[in-house]
C-alpha cells in the first residue's frame, strides 16, 4: 500500500492502514486542511470549491468524504460529478469558485486514486501554498463550522457541455472543416470520462464515424490507463479492422492525449502538442513553452514559424509559469499534455483534440503523412540506481562542468544539448535513482548517447 504526501495533492492505493493507503481518514484530513488554507487565504465570509471525479472505483467514496469535510468547514461545494480535470478547471472560473478538488489519480492504475488541488484561477496550487495545506494536515488544525453554518451542496451535471462550447467558440476550431473531411474515428477513453466528453465533443464537431472502444465509465480500466504504445493494442487493432482514419485515446481524468495513425501505428504522446502548435503557429505568431524533457521538435516547428521557444522545469505548474512569463501562445507538456491559454491555463486533451482535427482536416493529409512531415526524434527514458549515500547534486554539478562547452541548462537538473540531440539528468526525490532521458534522430542513437553519459556518472561516482 502506498500514501504519497505532495504539494501538489495526495495520492495512494485504496485500502490498508492510515497513513499506509489512501484511507478515508487521510482523505478527510487532507480534504479539510486544503479547506482550512482556502479559508486562511481567503477574506470571503463564505468559500465555494468546484469538485468533480473520474471514474474509478472508488470515486464515489471518495467524493462523499470530500463534500462532507469541505461542507463541515461551512464551505460551499459545487460538484460536477463524472467529469475530466479540465472541465474542472474551468467550471473554477465559471463560478467565480475560490478553488477547485479533482479526485483522480490521472494515468495510475484502478487501485489507485487522488486529491488534485486547485486555487481560485483553477490552476493546480503552487509549492508554496502545497507545503501550507501539507503543515495544516500534519497539525490537524481544522476548525469545524457549527450546525447552522454548515456549507451547502449543490450538483452541477452542465460542465463537460459547457466546456465542449467553449472549445467550439476558438477561432482556430473549423466545424465545417472537419465536417467536410468526414473522418471515421475510433476512441479508446479506458472506461473513464474520456467516454462521456470525447464522443460528446465529437458529435458537436460534426464527426460522424465514431467507434467507442472502452468507453463505459465503469472505472474498471480495460488495459493500463497510461496512453502508452504497449497498452493500445486494441485501439491499433480496431483502426485497422474498421479501416479508420485515425485513432484517439485518452487518460482517465482526459488532460493528455495521444493519436494513433490509420495504419495502427503511433503519432506519438510526445507529437500532439508539436502537430497542434504547428497549426496554432500558423494561424497567430508566438513563443511556445514546453518541459525540459520534452521533444525538440516543438522548438523545430516553432523556430520554423520564426518564434521562440523556452524550456521550463518538469511539472505543470512549472510550463504553467513560464508560458505566462513569456507570454505564449500555446504550450504543455510531451506526455500529450497541450495547454492553450486563450481556454484556460490546463492541459486539456478536448481542445487538443478539435485542434488537432481542424489541423489534419486543413492539410487534407493521413495521419502517418501529417506524423512524418515533422523532424523525427526519438527519446530513451533510463534510470541509474544509486546508494543513498551518493550526492546526487554533486554528480549534477560535476556533469555541468564537464560539458560546459555545450549548452546547458540547469533549471531542473542538467540538461545537456548536443546538435539536434540532448541529454536530461533528473534526481528524484523519493529515491535514489537520477532519471536520464537521451533524445537522438534514431532509438539506436539515443540508447547509445544515454548509456555514455550513465558510464561517465559511474566514474564520477
């Protein structure tokens, strides 16, 4: 069993102790110490959070100990029920909420399942205002409302079509582009959400040929809810049985997508945000932002428009403050995460998806043409055991210096360019590992430039 403390929430496997699983014990003290900041922080005589939920299992159980701690503060709920992490997000804004709880635990698997904390802009909170709700939880310093405060519920069932409007109002979005393309589709939304709001959106663009694989929300994931290669077999399978023109899959809170080519094969997670920000580019000028250990060939393709690119430190949060720092026009992250501000300041695999098929309707290309019309890069994802004595950010700085004649970039980490290939050197913070993800123009050329650099992190060692 496993319970994960963060600043950006709490997350654990169902069942066990308190304190070794995610329990509903932890699951209040949690819910009512993000309450408790809300409240601190707030000069409002009464506070509103927006909640919503995935799928899985154990989300209704969940969802009840959260509206009843939150509404045993005296804090209003708004719960949007089945929904996706950015309609949650949006419905903040909306409602003029003060803050925001999605329970998902994102692409783990079913036994597994989360709190996702959001401030008044609906954006996930800062790690500033995390280590806050964190002392709150640890001192259980909860100051309960009295009988006649209690906070009111209220159930809200309009959001994902408020936020399939939303996306349809973007001048970029060509209803009648995709209309015209006739597209047949098939989804994979792994029996979460994904299976509400996807087809939904569809229909709204005017797709017609829609197949649904996995897309009951039963929470009963039907492979790994992580849009990887290896768990979409089945999705590939279907595309080529009924002769579609491209696949869709989804995670179960629906903020990261990935595209899967008429011929079953992968467009590639770490391609969505380069195809849609190559539209995007082309239709209003501006930087892009995405994390370091993100494809190249998002700054290819933006470069290619004449506009800038910047890297930011891994996590959301952190693309989140950077895109507002240099003010881009569409950013995210290469796991499928795109973020386009103009909707709001969330990865969102719905905008992603009608942007995606506005761009793909416009080139009149199949999707392997539109994959293979942006420079290929391969990226080799590693991880180096370390003893719990070695000082990581020793080896770090030590590997800075030896490349020093490269560029390099030591926002999160190391990352080491080489030509049209890097090398990102990650500590973690949990264990004593160092993540070191290589990126070439072949796989044989990426696993060789991260097995060098792990050799020469052991002889620093």
């Amino acid at each position: 069993m496993t319970l994960i403390k963060s600043i950006s929430g709490i997350r654990g496997t169902i069942g066990g102790k308190v304190g070794e699983g995610l329990s509903p014990l932890d699951v209040v003290k949690f819910a009512s110490a993000y309450g408790t900041w809300l409240q601190q922080e707030s000069n409002a005589k009464k506070l509103t959070i927006v909640i919503g939920r995935d799928a899985r299992i154990s989300g209704s159980i969940v969802n009840n100990l959260v509206i009843s701690s939150l509404r045993s503060l005296g804090i209003n709920v708004i719960d949007l029920g089945l929904s996706t992490t950015p309609t949650v997000e949006m419905a903040v804004t909306m409602e003029k909420a003060h803050g925001g709880i999605i329970i998902t635990a994102s692409h783990n698997p079913k036994q597994w399942n989360a709190l996702k904390l959001l401030n008044g802009a609906g954006e996930f909170i800062s790690g500033e205002e995390g280590e806050k709700v964190l002392k709150i939880a640890e001192e259980e310093s909860f100051d309960f409302a009295e009988v006649d405060h209690l906070g009111k519920l209220t159930e809200n069932n309009d959001y994902i079509q408020k936020h399939i409007e939303a996306v349809l109002n973007l001048p970029y979005v060509d209803i009648e582009a995709i209309k015209k393309a006739d597209f047949s589709i098939v989804v994979d939304a792994v029996n979460s959400t994904g299976g509400i709001a996807v087809p939904l959106l569809l229909d709204a663009l005017g797709v017609k040929k829609v197949t649904g694989i996995h897309c009951e929300p039963t929470g009963i994931f039907a492979h790994n809810p992580e849009p990887l290669p290896a768990h979409l077999t089945d999705l590939s399978e279907a595309i080529v049985e009924q002769k579609a023109d491209l696949g869709i899959t989804v995670d179960p809170d629906v903020d990261r997508l990935a595209m899967v080519c008429e011929d079953g094969t992968m467009f590639g997670e770490e391609y969505t945000l380069v195809a849609v920000a190559d539209f995007v580019l082309a239709q209003k000028g501006g930087a892009t932002v995405s994390n370091l250990s993100s494809t190249r060939a998002l700054r290819d393709v933006t470069e290619k428009h004449g506009h800038d690119y910047y890297a930011s430190a891994v996590g959301e949060v952190n693309v989140v403050e950077k895109m507002k720092a240099v003010n881009a026009v569409i950013g995210g992250e290469g796991n499928g995460g795109v973020i386009l501000p103009e909707l709001h300041y969330g990865r969102d695999a719905l905008v992603g998806i009608a942007l995606f098929l506005t761009h793909l309707a416009n080139k009149k290309m199949k999707v392997t043409e539109l994959r293979d019309s942006y420079p290929k890069y391969i990226i080799s994802k590693n991880k180096l055991q370390l003893t719990p004595e070695t000082n990581v950010d020793k080896v770090l700085v030590e590997m800075a210096d030896k490349y020093s004649k490269q560029e390099v970039d030591s926002t999160d980490g190391v990352k080491i360019y080489f030509e049209k290939e890097w090398v990102h050197l990650r500590k973690s913070n949990t264990e004593p590992i160092i993540r070191i993800y290589a990126e070439s123009t072949d796989n044989t050329k990426a696993d060789q430039l991260a097995k060098d650099i792990m050799q020469e992190i052991e002889t620093i060692i």
